[in-house]
C-alpha cells in the first residue's frame, strides 16, 4: 500500500497548517538545525538543505556571470518605479534559471538596502536609493515586487531587507550605537522599512552591525513592536555576517556566547549567518542555550516557523505547482535592453550652458581615469557584456572622431641598488577571471598564484600609477594587469581589477629618507626586493627589510590629458571612483572632494580646451567647482551598459532625464559628524539642510523644457487631492519628473523645510502634456508626537509645492487641514520619559536595559541639557522623583529659572541597568517647559511627579 500524503505535502492546505505539521514531525535537534544560514537536509522527511542569502542589489552577485544592473543609487537616480520593478523581476528570473544550473544559487534574496543616504560619506552610499525615506521606500517596493513575482501564492524569490536599522556609518561599524530620538525614528528611519514591508511583497530583514540607542540591531525591540506589527506574513530576520559573535567579541554585550544567542533568537532573530557554512559553533551555543534554559523549544519553533513560510512560500514542496519552476530567462535580449534602458534613465545632467547634446560630428576627446572603464562594485555579478565610456563615444561618433588619454601617471620605480621593477612577461593564464565560476563567499577567493612575481632589472617596467585619494595608489603592468599580493606574500602582476574583501591591489609611497617606501595596504607591509623575486616583507620584519625605492616619472597624467584635450572640438572628462577603493563596506570616504590626482587632469583638460564637460561616475555626491565647466553629468557606475548609455545621453539621442536622489552638498563644512543620525537636531538632507547646496535633492535638468499650470487642490475624504499639468515647451520628446513636497506652514515643533510626498515619471513628445494626479493621505501631513507617543495631524495651514526638484518649485497652493490641536504632556499625572524631550544638547540615548526601553545620558566629557515642552503639572506637584542608574547628577528647573539641588545616588549603582529612585521636593503647577540637566555617566529614564 502507497503510504499516505503526508499535511506539509498536500498543496491543498493553506501553507500555516503544512508547516504546523511539518514543524510537528521534526525533532528539537532537526528544529534547531534549521537555524543556521546553511541548514541541512532531513532525508527521513525528504527535505532539501536550504541556504539563507543570495546578494541580488542590482544583478545576482558572487555566483558566475549575470547581468548587471546600475548600482542601487543609480536605480533611486531613476525615480521610476516601473522600471525598477522591471530590473527586480529580470533579476529573480536570472536567479531563477541560475539555481537550475548551480543549486548553490539561493532564492532568498538579500535585497534590497532601504538604509537612507543621510550622509554622503557613508562607505556603502551605493547600496541605498535616496536620503528620503518615501522616495526610497517608492524604489524599494518596486524592485520588492518585481523579484517576488506576481503570483497570489507562490514566490519567485523571497527578498529580505537590508540593514535594520539607522546604519550609515563603517567607521566602527560593529561597536558604534546610533542615538535615534523618537521623532526621527519614526518620521525617518522606520518609514522606510515600512512602507516597503505594508506593501506586501518581503519575506523578512536583515539587522544592521550597528547599535541604536546603546542595543545592538541584532536584539531590536522594534522587530516585535514594528516590524511584525506591519504585516500578517510571517517575516524571517537573518543576521547579518559575523553579527551574532559580535555580540560578544566586539560589542561585550554578552558575557557568554549562549547569552547572545538566545537573546538574539527571543529578539525575533531566525536564521544565524555566522562562521561561514560551518554551523557546528551557532548550534552548540542553541543547544546549551537549551539546557541552560535559556530558551525553549517554543522560542526555536517560532524561528524555524518563520524560515518553514517562506520556504512553502517559494514553492520547495510543491514543485508541481510552482509556476515559477521551469523559467530559464538568462542574458535575454530582453534583460540586455533592459540593462541599458535602466543605464540611461539614471544619468542625471546637473548643468549645461549649451554644449550637450553633441553634434554627430564632434570632434570628442574622452579623458579621465574612468574614461575606459566599467567598474564592478562588492554586490556586482560577473560581467558578460561590457561598455565603457570611451568604447560608447567609438561607436556613437566613429573612432577617426574620438581620441583617448587615460591620465595614469605613467612610472618606473628604481632601488637603491640602481635597477627598476620590472614585469615579467608570461603566457596568459588558462585561469577563469575571478569571480567567473561564483562563490558562495568571494571574501575567501585566493590570489593567483600561477604567475610570475616581479623582478628587477636595469631598464625595468614602466607601470601606470592612479591616486584614488588618501595616497592609496594603484599600479598597473602594460598588458593591463594590477599589481597585486598573493597569499604566499610575492608581488605580481596578476589581478584584472582591484577587487576582494581586502583588496590586495592597493600600496602607499611613504617618504622614506632619499626616497619612498612601497606599502602593501592589504597587509600594512612593505615590499622588499629578495632573491627570489619582490614581495612584502615578513609579517615580523618591520620596515628593517623595505626597499626604497625613487620615483621615475616617464609622464604625467595631465601632460596627456592637454594634449587629446587640445586636439578636439569637446572633451568629456571621466572621472569618479573605483567601488573598491577609499568608500566602501568597511570603509567611509573622509571628504567630498575628488582625489588631487583626478584634479589634476580636470584642470589640465579645461585649461587647454575650454568646452570641457564633467561626467562624474561615482557611487556618490562629490564637492567640485562647477562654476567654469559648462556642462556636468554624474550617473552611479551603470553597469554592464554604463558606457553605451552615457555615450546616447551626450550624444542626444536619449534626453537625460535621472534626478539627484540625495542632496550634493557644496562643502565638507556643510556635513554633519559621520555619526550624528539627529537628522532633525543636526539640520540634516534636504528635509532640514538650511544652507546652499551644490545641488539640490531632485535636480536634473533636460534637452527639453517644461511647463507647469492647471493647478487645481482639494481635501476630501481623508485624503488631499492635487492635480496639474505638465507640459513639454521644448523640441525633443524627453521625460520630466514632477514631484509634489508638502511644508507645514506654522508648526509647533520643527518640521522639514519641505518633504516630497509624490511623484511621477512621464514621458512627453514637443507640445504635449499631461494632467499628473496625486492623493495625498492626511496621514503625510502627520509627525510623530513624543508628548503622547503617537501620531498627529496639526491642523492649520499645509504649502504644497510642485516642481522639478526641491528648491525648483513651478507651482505652489496653499491647504487648510482640520486635525488635532496640540495638548500639554500630562506630566503631573504620568511623568515623562527622559527620551521623549523636544530638544537636547550633550546628550545621547543608550538602552534602558537589554530587551527594551531608552533612557538619556550626557555625553563624555560634557553637560547634558534636555528640554521638555509645554508640561502640564495640573493643580500642582510638590515633588520630583527621578529613575537613574549609574554615577552623576540630575537637576530639574522649569522655563528659564533656577535648577534643583543635584540629585545624585549616594554611591554608583550596581550596573547600568540597576536603576534607583531618586526624590526631591519641588513645586510646579500650570503649564511650563521642563529642563532637565545631566552630568557624568547617570542614566535617566523617567522623571515623575507627585503631590
């Protein structure tokens, strides 16, 4: 007899009872098994292992070749959600008919980033679409939507979002605590997580290395009270790499290791991403979490519950009936258009004074160390179709009309001994290029090893030298190579880019008595000249071992750069960053500006050729002076069509249409310090930034003009109703984004200076138009209340503004709006939360204990001050009690008057979750602002009244 279908096996069942059996038929140690990103497979049951995690941002990443979407700053550069929504869909169907050749490839794709690009520094800039959270969100469920497919049950992949929460900075990445006060929390970094996760298309999260408010991200209340509050999915949260160890080892915040992970687990975290595909260490630390109880079975079924759903929901188990199975759609001509579609419409043209488009016969010279190439970033796949800038212009204009000058500074590198570094020649390699057969881990992909180290000799080899900034150079060999470092320490001319977890193509000149010194920044060592050829010296050497070495310079970057510059009608210099160098996970940048090198040829070309054009490609904003260049472009590093795309833009024959996603500041002054996240308190992005930018959030301009009118506005079922007119004054068919920000006009706290609400991408022929319509829920107009912990509608008068970007506004109207007045906070009757103040200075909030809850604290080395608006002490208190844990002092005053005697704990608190009662006597009655003074390391978290 034919053994009965087991419930998990019968697609019939709605997916909650499947895995309820299933989870029913598991033992403890298959259950906890499962919580390892690589959980095995249970052949008793005929379960297949499973693998948390597939890097999909902008293509597949790691596992072979794909295509190559812009990066995901490009994508938000877009503003069309349509076309996101495309590339996310092309992209899970390349997942798709990968895994069917290479079941390493995962389904659960860890994608998109939503953190928001509040700071311009931040290494991972690239990852993230835009600094405003709805823009973001916009992209975000966009691209969501189009890697979970479109059926009503069945996933084609499950996307998790990356990085919760407030995580903008790698310096310190793993130790430093973002301090978050309520209104920005919610008004900002929760919004975009939100939106994104209501519309319905995530499987889960992925926390952030970082803290927020003193408690690691991999213990975050907030993925209970927020998170899971916003859907009735079932949402699978995955460590991030390393993160579970780190609560431990880097953060201290566990004494144990089975502390953290059970913390961690009873957190809401379901899948541990930890030593690799080795799982032995994170189910050791479960199962004594277990003994020790620590946990219970219960806490592992809910994770395991989790990670069950969106298995069910990606079709594991009924490959009958996943409509997903057999798609194949791999390199299609589809996906290729589709590539440079999405590179086009993500160039943002940010000045011209006439020179752009370029006519058919120009005469162009393309310069610049990016002029020739089509650079990959750490969440790249391999490329199978290349262009470049230059290889653009050569099929766009023809090459008798193109000429080239890379701008490398071109070197020899001599000893002391008289001879030079020389290249030795070598058959090409029979090995693939990196990253062509994938890994699952590319941090762990070896050097070559199978080529020749270098030598010297009296001639030697001339190498071209880039300054990418900070003195990091890169040196390359003539046939195209960079020089790198194995693993076995020898110095080679062996890597087709700089690339890797810790890039080995990467060496620093030290002035070093008569001569430099030749550091290897990989390893933070110098390169010697032995016997056997050149390498790094030992690890125990010092620099007793180093060569110095002079600099020979054959010629100079610029000199090249005049001469092609001089020769032509135009010269497009190509400038920007390798995604690999100075700005990077792991790495932030330290300043806006270009490196001196690229500077240097920037000047040279506008010097001999006055019509110079500026095409930045970058991962991020830069400070340039543009006041002499008459025409600039940036676009993120596009792709595997980047060249292709940028060529059609300054040819003409596509209208440049991408606006600005985040606010390019003018100076390094203009930036907040990399880790104040008060976007409110520090004037942050263009919700609040009060100075001049560069350019603004939003801008780019057109071939083509554009006309706004027809302004109609109306309130109405909950809701604000806009509606105008957008036509096209010019004489080419081009696109125009209209967006519509909304400012508060008579607030009672600060809200942002305007802050866009709705937008829309059309695309319209000479002399047509169309009418664009928006609704605007009332919740838009809402703010965050910290006086009552809740949402609110103020009523009074609301601006709306339409326009081009944030600071070009093309109509404005003004709406009345009905809502809820403001209400003194009650504080005579509950007290107030030390972290729901309206202002502070010298402050930062740190966790209430380890699961939950904030207080404040001064800040090392000052006196902190919090301000709590219109506090209602009812008929009268007669004393204050305050809840403190630590060592210093509190003192209390009302409006501008005197404070109290310090409060202060007779001797320091156990620990700093260990909390006291403090009472005075104090008198308040009415209606007053409440001050609130700290010193030392005291932490407070609430302050009452009584009598």
């Amino acid at each position: 007899m034919t053994a009965p279908t087991p419930p998990f096996r019968d697609p019939r069942l709605p997916f909650a009872k499947r895995v309820d059996d299933l989870l029913s038929r598991l033992t403890l140690d298959e259950k906890t098994a499962f919580l390892h990103q690589f959980a095995p497979a249970v052949e008793r049951l005929g379960i297949a292992a499973f693998r948390t995690g597939q890097e999909a941002l902008h293509g597949v990443a790691w596992m072979g070749p794909a295509t190559v979407f812009p990066q995901a700053v490009g994508l938000g550069a877009t503003w069309n959600e349509e076309l996101v929504r495309r590339v996310g869909e092309a992209v899970s169907k390349e997942a798709r008919a990968m895994r069917a050749r290479d079941e390493r490839v995962g389904l659960n794709v860890w994608s998109p980033t939503v953190n928001l690009l509040r700071h311009p520094l931040w290494g991972r800039n690239e990852e993230g679409y835009s600094e405003d959270p709805r823009l973001t969100s916009a992209v975000a469920t966009a691209y969501t939507r189009g890697l979970r497919g479109d059926h009503p049950t069945y996933w084609r992949t499950a996307p998790v979002l990356k990085h919760w929460l407030a995580h903008n900075n790698e310096t310190d990445r793993d130790t430093s605590s973002s301090s978050v006060r309520p209104r920005v929390l919610h008004e900002y970094d929760l919004r975009a997580f939100r939106e994104t996760v209501e519309a319905g298309a995530v499987a889960g999260v992925m926390p952030a290395y970082n803290l927020v408010n003193g408690r690691p991200n991999h213990l975050s209340p907030y993925l209970g009270r927020h998170l899971r509050a916003w859907t009735e999915d079932d949402l699978l949260v995955c460590s991030d790499a390393g993160a579970p160890s780190n609560l431990v080892d880097s953060e201290h915040y566990f004494d144990t290791h089975e502390e953290a992970t059970a913390a961690a687990l009873r957190a809401g975290v379901d899948s541990f991403t930890d030593h690799g595909t080795d799982s032995s260490r994170i189910l050791e630390r479960l199962r004594s979490a277990l003994e020790q109880g620590l946990l219970t079975e219960a806490d592992v079924d809910a994770a395991v519950r989790r990670q069950l759903s969106v298995r069910f929901r990606l079709g594991e188990f009924d490959p009958g009936h996943d409509p997903y199975a057999g798609v194949d759609a791999f390199d299609t001509p589809e996906h290729r258009a589709l590539a440079r579609e999405a590179a086009e419409q993500a160039v943002v043209l940010l000045k011209n004074d006439g020179v752009l488009p370029l006519a058919t016969d120009t005469r162009v010279a393309v310069v610049g160390l990016l002029a020739d190439e089509c650079k990959l970033d750490w969440y790249s796949g391999t490329l199978i179709h290349r262009s470049t800038p230059l290889e653009g212009l050569y099929e766009r204009f023809g090459a008798d009309r193109v000429s080239f000058a890379e701008g490398v500074d071109r070197v020899r590198l001599r000893t002391v001994d008289g001879v030079f570094l020389h290249v030795l020649p070598s058959d090409d390699s029979p090995a693939e290029a990196h990253g062509t057969q994938g890994a699952l881990d590319p941090a762990l992909l070896a050097g070559r090893t199978d080529l020749p180290a270098l030598t010297t000799d009296a001639v030697g080899t001339e190498l071209a030298l880039v300054d990418w900034g900070e003195g990091v150079l890169t040196l390359r060999a003539p046939d195209g190579r960079y020089l790198s470092v194995a693993e076995d320490g020898f110095v080679r001319a062996s890597a087709d880019q700089p690339g890797g977890w810790i890039v080995q193509e990467t060496f620093r000149l030290e002035p070093h008595d008569d001569g430099h010194l030749l550091r290897h920044v990989g390893t933070g060592r110098p390169v010697q000249v032995a016997a056997d050829g050149v390498k790094v010296a030992a690890p125990d050497a010092g620099d007793t071992e180093a060569e110095v070495f002079e600099l020979v310079v054959a010629e100079r970057g610029e000199d090249a750069v005049a001469r092609a510059a001089a020769g032509a009608d135009v010269v497009v210099v190509v400038a920007g960053n390798d995604p690999h160098i100075n700005g990077r996970e792991t790495e932030d940048r330290t300043t806006l500006r270009l490196p001196a090198h690229q500077e240097r040829l920037l000047r040279a070309a506008r010097a001999a050729n006055p019509a110079t054009v500026l095409a930045l490609v970058s991962a991020y904003p830069y400070a340039v002076d543009v006041e002499t260049l008459p025409a600039v472009l940036w676009t993120a590093h596009g792709g595997q069509a980047a060249g292709t795309a940028l060529a059609r833009v300054l040819a003409g024959d596509v209208s440049p249409a991408g606006r600005l996603p985040q606010t390019w500041y003018a100076d390094d002054s203009d930036l907040p310090d990399l880790l104040d996240y008060d976007v409110i308190g520090g004037r942050q992005t263009y919700l609040y930034f009060e100075g001049t930018p560069l350019f603004p959030f939003g801008h780019g301009l057109s071939y083509a003009s554009f006309g706004y009118g027809g302004l109609s506005a109306q309130v109405r079922d909950g809701a604000v109703t806009v509606s105008f007119t957008v036509a096209n004054t010019g004489e080419v068919t081009a696109d125009e984004v209209a967006q519509l920000y909304i400012r508060a006009e008579s607030p009672s706290v600060p809200r942002p200076r305007r802050e866009l609400v709705a937008h829309r991408r059309l695309t319209l022929v000479p002399g047509a138009s169309d009418r664009v319509s928006f609704e605007v829920p009332l919740s838009a107009f809402a703010f965050w209340d910290v006086a009552h912990d809740r949402w609110r509608l103020e009523p009074g008068p609301y601006a709306l503004l339409m326009g081009a970007s944030s600071e070009d506004v093309r109509l404005s109207t003004t709406v009345t709006l009905d809502g809820e007045p403001a209400v003194p906070r009650p504080v005579g009757a509950r007290g107030v939360e030390a972290v729901d103040f309206d202002e502070q200075s010298g402050t930062e909030i740190v966790d209430r204990t380890k699961v939950v809850g904030d207080a404040v604290t001064a800040v090392t080395g000052r006196t902190g001050e919090l301000l709590y608006r219109d506090c209602d002490f009812g008929t009268g208190v007669t004393g204050v009690t305050v809840s403190v844990a630590g060592a210093g002092s509190v003192e209390v005053a009302l409006d501008g008057g005197a404070w109290t005697a310090p409060l202060s704990p007779d001797t320091p608190t156990a620990g700093p979750y260990d909390y006291v009662d403090l009472g005075a006597a104090f008198t308040a009655a009415g209606v007053h602002d409440l001050r609130i003074r700290l010193r030392g390391s005291l932490r407070l978290a609430h302050v009452g009244f009584s009598g």
